[in-house]
C-alpha cells in the first residue's frame, strides 16, 4: 500500500512567469535601446549650449532610473509568484505594473524651458502645494535646481518647490537651508553628496527623505553634477531630483507582502508535515496486501474454516487540487472476538484539524469495535462524540464488522456510499440502511444491513472523493467488475482502481479498501 501522501508536493509552474519574464526581457532591451540613444545624445549636443547638453543629459539619466526601478519590481514580482501553488497575479495586472512603475510616459517638452511649461498648474490636477501621487507626465515629478557658488543664487524649478512644499515665489533652498529639512538620519547621506561634488567633481547620485513644513516625508532622488569654470574650478552644482515617495512605499509594502507570504509558507508547511505526521501514525501500517483473520486461527475460536479469511489492500489518492492534506481514512482491524473491522471515511476541511480529527474518531471506532459494538449502535455513538466535541466536524462513513464463521458482513453507514460487491464478474451496491452525516443532527438514529458473501466475493469500500461526484465514482468503478473480478489478488484490484483514477482532478483526498473473501466457491 503507497504512503497516503509525501511531505512535498508537486511544484506547478504558474502561466504568469511567462508574463513576467516577457516584461523582463522587454525591459532589458529598452535599458540597452537607451544606453545607446544616451551616448548619441551627448554625441549630438556636443556643441550646444551647457545647459541644454545637462537637460537632456539628465533626463536620459532619469529614464534609466525608471528602467532600473521597473526591472527590480519585475524581479520582486517574478520572486512573488509560488513555484508550489498556481500563479497569484494576472497578466493584466503585472502589464499595469509595469505601466505604472516603467518608463512608459510620454515627455513632449525636452530643456530647461519645460519647468516652466509646467509651472503653471499642479500636474495631474492634484492640489497646489502638494505633489502629485497619480498618474502624470514625467516631468510632473520632477524639479531641477542650481547653486551658484560665486554669487550665492539658487535657482529651483517651480515643480521642484511644489515637491518641497514651498510657495515658488519663496524660491529655492540654500545649500546650508536645505540640511535643515532633511532626516536626521539621511543628512550624512546628502552631506557626503555635496562634498564631494563640490570638492572632488564627483557627480550626484543618492535619495534623502525631506520634512516639508506640512509635515509631509517626501523621499527625493538626487542626480547632478558640478559646473566648472573656465579656469577648471567648481561655479556651481546642478541637479535633477525626482520624487520617489510613492516607488519607495511601493516597494516596502512589496517586501513586507513577500516577507508576510514567506511566512505563511513556512506556516503551511509546517502544519502539512505535521497533518502528513498524524495521518501516518494513525493509518494502518501495513504495505501490500493483508489477511484477516491470521492464518493461525481466531483467539480462542479454534482454526479458520476454508475460504472465511478476506485478503485486504488500500490505496490512498491524494488531492490534486490541493496541497493540504484531507481527513480521510480507511481500516482493517482483527478483533478479540475472531471478527474484523473495516471502515472508510472522511470528515470535511484540510490540514491538521482534518487529520487531528480523524485521529480522534478512528481511535473512536477501534475502541468500539473491539469492545464489541456493532456498526449501527457504533454510527450513533460516534454521532454523540461530535455532537460534545469542541471542533464540530461533518463526517461521512462506513463501518463494517465480518464474521467469518458465517462469512456474513454487518454494516452501517453515515451518508457514505455503499460498499460496492463485486461476484461473477458484475458488480452491486449493497443495499444501504438508514444514516446521516455524522455530526449533521444530534440524536440521530442508525440502523444496520447484513449481507452473505461468498468465496472470491470482492467488496470495495471507498470515500466517494474518487472522482468529482460519488455517483459518478461508484458507476465508473462498477464499469470495472470484469477486470476486478479477473484480478489475482486484493493487490492487483487496488492497482485497477488506482490506474482508474489516479489522474482524476479532485478537489479532495481519496481511499479505498479492498476486501476479497479468499477461496473459491464449490
């Protein structure tokens, strides 16, 4: 008999990676399309006007920080999506992604003149004095400004004050103002920036977050560079800042979902071993095929007569659809009194409260069996364990008792398909007697059928979770009368079942036990 389920499950390659990987590749042939369009920028302004060459220069600047913000979303995005369950994000959803995060806006107006084309109104109709957190032009979040350090002018677009939230008739901030309105944390950062452009000609390129006098953190990105003078010597400093407030929020709250969803892997994970644990503990630990009772005879009944004993195998199918483990069951037991016991059964839901409680009601049924209940009184107490227990459970099953003196099988049920007989190559149903799900009413009443079996009968008990409905489960397995009739053995019946249904798409586990009555008829 197979292991009921494996600690790990099959990985599923979501369809979304493909998605992802398509956004990635395009990405990185537009990083290169503009590493290309930036060296022919330069190459062609050469001799232009500074100013104009600095503009274009750091737009292209700022078009590969776009590019590299969306690849490392891109990266996260692909690193978000489970190898172990379906994919989580629609293809539409990472291409708006990749809208929103990338490059993808159009600037129409290129040079220091468009600041001022812009200055006019707050881009995206958001509210003066904020920036804007929405959809928007490129240049709607971003400012550019100039220190000069012979004349002591600042110079600030006016988009870049709205960033700041400064009225643009304040004007800009001086290079000792400005520390003031930076973090205390990040004021080593943009120190360490403006000293070594000014004293070493290294350009800018860091992110500082800004207090404005509203109260508002504003995380700005800072590029430029320094201006020389004829004779070589630092005359001003010059720079682009972008404001990546909301790339930045978006980015945390990305690492703190995946953190969140790590997590919870780990959760699930543990609680699978822990359900695949109990279930192995609790199911018969027999492999192959079994034979009840021993062949040395009943305890205290004398030897077995010819052709009572039943050769017994179990399969368990695992969900497909699923990667929790279910709280079916099935069992075999030898009883003091010579009989034997055989259930199956499921109780509803996943994981270790599943599991836990079908050890609970296993234990349940051994205990009563062996102390000499019969099936019908036996449902109806196990009905009143549920009814008391503190984690209510619906549980369909089947519990029979065997003599096999008089080869005559004792059973009840509790809203679970009949045992299937299977003799001269056809197969029946057992006629079923009266039974509700377990734990669906208290009180409930069940009663008991009996039926004579023969040599080489072959009963099969099975959840009913074989395929996606019972009936279509109990007709597609007495559609295999022939060939489970023709079988050799209990071992090779359960492999019929399983070639049957093991590729079947349930949405929940499955078993089945399989019980031939061994001899043959005169």
């Amino acid at each position: 008999m197979p292991s009921p389920r494996s600690a790990d499950h099959p990985a599923v390659s979501p369809p979304q990676r493909d998605t992802v990987d398509a956004l990635i590749s395009q990405t990185q042939r537009l990083r290169g399309g503009l590493d290309a369009v930036r060296r022919d920028t330069v190459a062609d302004l050469g001799g232009t006007d500074d100013a104009q060459v600095r503009w274009q220069r750091a737009l292209c600047e700022l078009a590969v920080h776009q590019l590299d913000d969306l690849g490392r979303h891109l990266d996260e995005l692909r690193e978000g999506l489970p190898a172990d369950v379906p994919g989580t994000a629609d293809p539409c959803e990472a291409a708006d992604t990749a809208e929103n995060a990338g490059p993808v806006e159009t600037v129409e107006t290129v040079g220091p003149e468009a600041d001022d084309a812009t200055a006019g109104a707050p881009a995206g109709g958001e509210a003066e004095g904020h920036a804007p957190t929405g959809r928007g032009s490129l240049l709607s979040r971003v400012g550019s400004a100039e220190w000069n350090l012979l004349t002591d002018e600042v110079t600030w677009s006016d988009e870049l004050c709205r960033i700041f939230g400064r009225d643009p008739g304040d004007g800009g901030l001086t290079l000792d103002e400005l520390p003031s309105w930076v973090f205390s944390e990040d004021q080593p950062i943009l120190t360490g920036m403006v000293t070594d452009c000014l004293v070493d000609g290294k350009p800018i390129d860091g992110e500082f977050r800004v207090v404005r006098q509203d109260e508002m953190v504003r995380t700005v990105h800072m590029a430029g560079e320094p201006v020389l003078d004829t004779d070589g010597s630092t005359a001003s400093m010059w720079a682009v800042l972008r404001d990546v407030s909301e790339l930045r929020r978006s980015e945390r709250a990305v690492r703190e979902s995946r953190d969140t969803l790590r997590h919870q892997r780990r959760i699930a994970r543990t609680e699978r071993r822990l359900a695949v644990e109990v279930q192995e503990a609790v199911l018969p630990p027999w492999r192959g095929s079994l034979r009840l009772p021993a062949r040395d005879g009943f305890p205290g009944a004398g030897p077995a007569p010819d052709g009572a004993a039943l050769e017994l195998a179990a399969h368990y199918l695992p969900s497909e659809s699923s990667a929790q483990i279910g709280g079916d069951w099935y069992d075999a037991l030898e009883l003091p009194d010579g009989h034997t016991l055989l259930s199956v059964g499921g109780l509803t839901g996943h994981g270790v409260t599943a599991t836990c409680g079908m050890a609970m009601l296993l234990g349940a049924v051994r205990g009563m069996a062996v102390a000499g209940i019969e099936p019908g009184a036996l449902m109806g107490r196990l009905n009143q364990l549920l009814a008391v227990s503190s984690q209510p459970a619906l549980v369909g099953a089947v519990c029979a008792r065997y003599d096999p003196r008089t080869r005559t099988l004792a059973w009840a049920q509790a809203g679970h398909p009949a045992p299937l007989l299977f003799r001269d190559g056809t197969g029946r149903p057992l006629r079923s007697p009266d039974g509700v799900l377990l734990g669906a009413t208290t009180g409930a009443a069940y009663t008991q059928c009996e039926e004579r079996l023969e040599p080489g009968d072959l009963l099969v008990l099975h959840t009913g979770r074989l395929a996606r409905d019972a009936e279509g489960a109990t007709e597609r397995l007495l559609a295999l009368a022939p060939r489970l009739t023709a079988a050799h053995g209990a071992q090779e019946c359960v492999r019929t079942v399983a070639e049957a249904f093991g590729d079947e798409p349930r949405e929940n586990d499955a078993c089945v036990l399989i019980a031939r009555v061994t001899g043959t008829r005169a």
